[in-house]
C-alpha cells in the first residue's frame, strides 16, 4: 500500500485525500496567486465533454490536473500554509511527491 502524508505529519487515507489536504492549507481563500491572477475551477453551465474543467485563468484540462494546476499557481514556494506550518506532499511509493 503506498502512503500518502504531508511533511506536517498528516496522513492521508489517499492520493485525492492529500490533494485536497494541501489545498486546505495551502490555497488562500480568494484564489489570488502570488502574481495577482485569481485560479479557481469556472462554474459550468452544462457539463464539460471528457470531463474537462477550466479554471478561470483559461486553463483546461481533467480535475486531476486542475487540483495539480492549482496547487503549482497558488501554493507558496517555501510551503508555507496559513497555519504557519510547512506543507508538502512526502516521498512515497510511487517516487512522487518533495519528499
């Protein structure tokens, strides 16, 4: 079983678990990235062929790689979350993650 944990000591039950867990504390609330422009999933009206989603910026693609745009657009460079404590997803299994 791979392992899924962030350098904070969190564990998570799964990969979208983490995921989520790092935008928790890593996303500001308004979406505003470092340069100013605001990333954040653009409502639908109807839903999207392929399960393609947008973010506001313009960029497309699957919500896999939507959480994986928005966590490289808003997340802080040092990993920082808003609880002062440093966030990143650890080495696992699979040879992902900062770790």
């Amino acid at each position: 079983m791979t392992e899924h944990s962030c350098a904070c000591g969190y564990k998570a039950s799964s990969l979208e678990d983490l995921t989520d867990h790092l935008g928790e504390m890593l996303v500001p609330d308004d979406g505003t990235a470092p340069d100013g422009q605001v990333h954040d999933e653009a409502p639908r009206d109807e839903p999207r062929i392929g399960g393609v989603v947008e973010c506001l910026c313009g960029f497309t693609g699957t919500a896999s790689e939507l959480d994986t745009h928005l966590l490289n657009a808003l997340v802080p460079g040092d990993g920082t979350g808003r609880d002062g404590n440093i966030h990143f997803a650890n080495q696992d299994a699979a040879g992902t993650g900062r770790g």
